[in-house]
C-alpha cells in the first residue's frame, strides 16, 4: 500500500530571516517578483505551514493587484501607492518574501500624517477573472466628476463642500496653496457677496508625504 503524503504543520508565525520580521496570517508582504526589473508583489497572507520537521516553510496567499495589472488598467484616478484586493489565492514558498508592509483603508491612508515606502491602500476587491470591481461605483468629486485621487491637490468649496481640482476651476496649484477661501462659481453665482478667491492658505484634501 502506497504511503500517503505527510501531513503539513499550521504555523502561527514565521520570521523572515534577512530582516528578522515575524509575518502572522492577516499580515501583508511583500514578496519577490520573477522579473527583478518589477516592483514587489503584495499579497495577504491567508495561511502559513511547513513539513513535518518545520522546514520548507509556504505561506497562503491572496494578492493584491496593482491597477496597471487589472484588466481595465491604471486610470487617472488611481493613486500611486493603489491596490485592488483580488480573489487571486496562491502558495508561495516563504523565502519569496521581503518584508511586511501595510495595506490601509481608503479613509485610514488619506488621514495619515506622512507615507512611508511601504504603505499602501485599498478601496476596491478585484475580480480577476472578469475584471469586476467591488463597490462598482464610488463617490465622485469636481467639474470632471471623477473619483478622488490622494495624490491629488484638491481644494473645497465652503458653500457647496464639494472638491474641485485647482484647473478645473481656472487655478494654478501655487495659488491654491496659497489662498483661505475658496467658493465654486455656483455658490459665488447665488451669493455674488462672497468672492470665488482669497489670499492666505487654504485646506487640502491630499495625500501627505
């Protein structure tokens, strides 16, 4: 009677050793591409396990797609540090793994102060298959009605709040930067008493870094 395949140990951790990083499942990493030409995969780990004397260590994946990667591709409004959550699993061996890096929520990554190398953020799971997104939709801003993008100067309206990219209201980014207050030419249309510009600075919806 043929021997069957000895069973896998479940590890809780594995510590990845040219940087001494312990990697637990729900962790993100990121992990050596084929082409070294390519940035690091990144990927969630899902499961770690290992033979039966502990060696020869694998890690469960589910990557993260970058939007150049998608079947759509990279549109304007994606940000530089974007990735799509995919339903793409995999099992990687451990040593393919880099380090640790950390996938934000949309709203935790536009609250951080500053953007480190390895931060990223995700606002959408990616159907690889067919190339669906979920949610389908998101909320848009500006004349362009396009989807916020972090990397983005954005300046808001105190009579509407909505946001608006400095040319697409016949702004320059310095003068953006520069003024207090801001009103959109259809608040300034029904109250012709406030001005659509003023000087001093002004918030910014924008990745910080």
């Amino acid at each position: 009677m043929a021997r069957g395949r000895p069973a896998r140990r479940i590890l809780d951790s594995y510590t990845v050793k040219h940087c001494s990083k312990i990697v637990r499942p729900g962790d993100c990493v990121l992990m050596r591409p084929s082409d070294s030409s390519k940035p690091s995969y990144v990927a969630r780990v899902e499961k770690i396990d290992s033979d039966s004397r502990g060696g020869n260590v694998r890690v469960h994946v589910r990557w993260y797609y970058r939007p150049e990667e998608s079947i759509g591709g990279r549109r304007q409004f994606h940000g530089s540090k974007e990735l799509f959550l995919s339903d793409h699993l995999d099992v990687q061996s451990a040593d393919t793994i880099e380090g640790k890096c950390t996938v934000h929520s949309f709203k935790g990554y536009t609250k951080l102060d500053a953007v480190g190398n390895e931060d990223y953020f995700c606002r959408f799971e990616y159907n690889s298959s067919n190339g669906a997104f979920n949610p389908d939709r998101v909320a848009v801003y500006c004349k362009c009605e396009m989807p916020y993008n972090p990397d983005d100067l954005m300046v808001q309206c105190e009579g509407c709040t909505d946001w608006f990219h400095p040319t697409c209201v016949e702004m320059t980014p310095e003068e953006a930067q520069r003024i207090d207050h801001f009103y959109c030419y259809n608040c300034a249309a029904e109250d012709p008493g406030e001005l659509h510009v003023s000087d001093g600075k002004v918030d910014k919806k924008r990745r910080r870094g």
